[in-house]
C-alpha cells in the first residue's frame, strides 16, 4: 500500500501550515531545515506539544528549549516539518527547484485566496489539488487515490475503511480499479487488509487524511456511523469536471476613455439609452452598435430580471456599454460579472462560446482594472435551461449559470451560498 502522510487532515491546519512555509521562504529561511521548520509550526500553533494546549509565548519556548535538547530523531516537531512538507508538495503547493523549497503557483492562489477571506475560491482550488494528487511508488507507479476513491463509492456507500485501499492500486487502471474494488466491498474488511500485507491495527491510518480532507471539500459525506458516500460534488469531479487554475492577475490599466463608460447600472431603465457620452474611434463605435443592437426585449428581461434580486441589498451596480452588461460588488474586494445571452432554438453553442469569451476578455481588460484586487466569480445569465454539456463546460470554467424564466430562478447552491454571503440575497 502507497503511503500519505498522516499528519493533519484539517484545512485551516494544512492552510495555515503553508502560510508559515511561505514566510521562510519570504525570509529566506532554510525550509528543508527541519528544526527551523518543525519549530516555526509549534510557534504558529500548527504542532501542538502533548500537555501544553494554548500554552503562553514564554511556556511555549521553554518547552521549545526542552525538546531541542532530545536526540534529532525523538524531536516531534522534526517530524511534524517533513510530513507536512511532504504532503503540501503532494498537493501541488511547494515544489523544490535550485536545491530549496518555493511556493508553487497553487500554492499562491491558495493563500491569496485565504487572504481574502474567499471561501469559494479556497474550495475549488482544493478540490483541483486533490484530484491532481498523484502517488509514486518505488517501481515508478502512478496512481490518483482521490480519483480511485471518488471511483470506488460511485457504486454505492461504503464503510469509511474501505475507502483505504484508494492507497492500494498500483496505477489508474481498470485491472487495478477492479482488484480494489474487489477488496473494498469485501465482507471483511479487516481479512481484505491482511490480505495485502497491512495488519488491521494500522488499517485506520490508511483513512486518516484524504477522506477527511474530501469531506471537508464536499466530495463526499462520511456519516456519524462511518459509512462514506459521494455527493454530487463529487459526481462531477469524479467526472473530471474540475476548474481550470486561475489565470495570473494583468497589470494592465483600465484605458480612460473605456472607464469613462462606467455609470450605475438602473433595473427601470428604457432601452436605448445607452448612447456613449464620450467620443469613440470608429471601432468602438461599432462596438457600441452591436451591443445596442443585442439588447433586444429578450435580453433586457434577464438582466433587469436578475438585477432586481439586488434591490435594497446595498450592493453596487454598473454596466459599460462598451463592454460588460453589468457587475455586482459589495466592496471592493468581491464583484460579480454578469453577461446575459437569450438563447434561441438552434443557437446554444453559439451563445455560450460568445458568452464565454466575452466574460474573460471583460475580466481580464475592464473588470480587473476597475476593481483592483477584488476577486471576481463570473456569471452567464440565460432565458432557458442549458443542455448538461454546455453545463459542464460553464462548470469546468468555473462560469455560475443562472436561468432566469416566468417561473423564477435556476441556479447551482454554491451561487446560492454565494449571494447569501456576499450581498443577503436569498434565491429560492
């Protein structure tokens, strides 16, 4: 059976022990170092020292003092320092280059992410370091244990022990999927262990981690009498529909004349007053044109529609002509980007690929410079349901669908979540 460190299998402890990773090596700090490493984790409070809980600054480097005077191999914190390092490296937020340690590009937008308080952004870049994980054995085998996990349970509930053969396979493939399999629905679990070598008392260790990490994710759900499911999260990610890394934030400035474009935006607005009321080059006059012209009746329902679910929520609305159909902010620190598409019969694909890259071009060249810093979710606002594909290629580009109809609203519960936390907004 492959090994995972078993160390801590709790976020905020894996978030914050990157944090405190990523000072040293702002500082220069010898990361590999395991006693300065070790030592910085008990500082933070990451390790704990047996019979010292929330112990005073000075309790807590006497102690310090003591467990530096044992032998290096019966130092906790030593060991704490290399099986975190180790499985911050698995999750793809350290990587070692020029004989050293440096936060890698997940690792960033980890703990940007947590800076900012963005529970949602901190969830899908878990998620997306969870599925790459990848295990090695000595004989160069590769296998994916949360891909093997999620796999596993899409049969049905298992008992949370059988979720520990995921460690088992040697590789992804279907000969090894099947022969775990064969082991996690065995009637026996503990006889199914033996079998390959790992004495029942050790068993549990092999489910200390990434169950708990895939929980906490929601991937699965793991009830009070230890019997795991997958949940629909999890479905799609089992999928592969996994968000995309973000992309590096642009230094680029918002040019005058576009910013020139930003004013409120106004739910009982008349169409057809959206006439520029600075000079526009040619090019821009055409822009201009058809976006007037693709604020058809249709159109302009959505939007109206949905920005009145902002009504009286304090949140800041605006549109650009130029540019994007309007943008949702509560602060500078958060914005949500809306375009709206009427789709037609025949014409889906077409909408959702103009949508798509209408958005990002707008986050990247009008919506970033105008709200520096801010993190921005991006939604599609369309006038009938989406085929699951299109569904799925919105998902996989972390774009929030929102159907907007007679009826009410469709939308996914992380958007949900999303307006109630960010703007009070309850969407039934």
């Amino acid at each position: 059976m492959k090994n995972f460190p078993h160390q801590y299998n709790q976020l905020s402890k894996l978030e914050e022990a990157l944090r405190v990773a990523s000072i040293l090596i702002d500082g220069e700090d010898e990361l590999r170092d395991d006693g300065v490493y070790g030592y910085a984790l008990a500082r933070a409070h990451v390790y704990t020292f047996r019979g010292l809980d929330e112990p005073a600054a000075f309790d807590l480097e006497v102690r310090i003092g003591q467990e530096k005077q044992k032998p290096i191999g019966s130092q906790g914190a030593r060991t704490a320092a290399r099986e975190t390092r180790r499985t911050l490296s698995l999750l793809h937020f350290l990587e070692f280059t020029d004989d050293n340690y440096k936060l890698a590009p997940e690792g960033q937008r980890l703990l940007y992410a947590a800076s900012q308080n963005d529970v949602r952004g901190r969830a899908i870049i878990w998620r997306r370091c969870l599925w790459q994980l990848e295990l090695i054995d000595q004989d160069g085998h590769v296998s994916h244990p949360i891909r093997l996990m999620l796999r596993l349970l899409g049969d049905g509930p298992l008992g949370k022990l059988a979720l520990g053969f995921a460690l088992e396979a040697l590789d992804d493939s279907e000969e090894e999927f099947q022969r775990i399999h064969g082991l996690a629905i065995s009637a026996d679990i503990d006889a199914a262990y033996e079998s390959i070598g790992t004495p029942t008392a050790q068993a549990p260790n092999s489910v200390k981690i990434l169950p708990a990490l895939a929980e906490q994710v929601g991937l699965i759900t793991i009830s009070s009498d230890s019997i795991a499911s997958i949940l629909p999260l999890g479905q799609r990610v089992a999928k592969g529909i996994v968000p995309r890394p973000a992309a590096i934030r642009p230094s680029t400035s918002l040019p005058i004349h576009r910013k020139a474009m930003v004013r409120p935006f106004k739910s009982d607005r008349e169409p057809g007053t959206l006439a520029p009321t600075v000079p526009l080059t040619p090019e821009e006059q055409h822009e201009a044109q058809e976006r007037l012209r693709e604020r058809s009746a249709e159109h302009e329902r959505i939007l109206k529609t949905f920005a009145l679910l902002f009504d009286g929520s304090g949140a800041d609305l605006k549109e650009n002509p130029l540019a994007f159909d309007f943008t949702a902010s509560n602060s500078a620190a958060f914005v949500l980007l809306c375009e709206a598409k009427s789709i037609g019969n025949t014409d889906e694909r077409i909408q959702v690929r103009l949508a798509v890259g209408q958005l990002s071009y707008y986050e990247y060249f009008d919506v970033i410079p105008l709200y520096d810093g801010a993190t921005i979710a991006k939604v599609l606002l369309v006038n009938r349901p989406l085929s699951s594909d299109m569904r799925d290629y919105l998902s996989y580009l972390q774009i929030e669908l929102v159907v907007v109809s007679d009826d009410g609203f469709e939308l996914s519960e992380s958007l949900q979540t999303l307006l109630q936390e960010r703007f009070g907004i309850s969407v039934t």
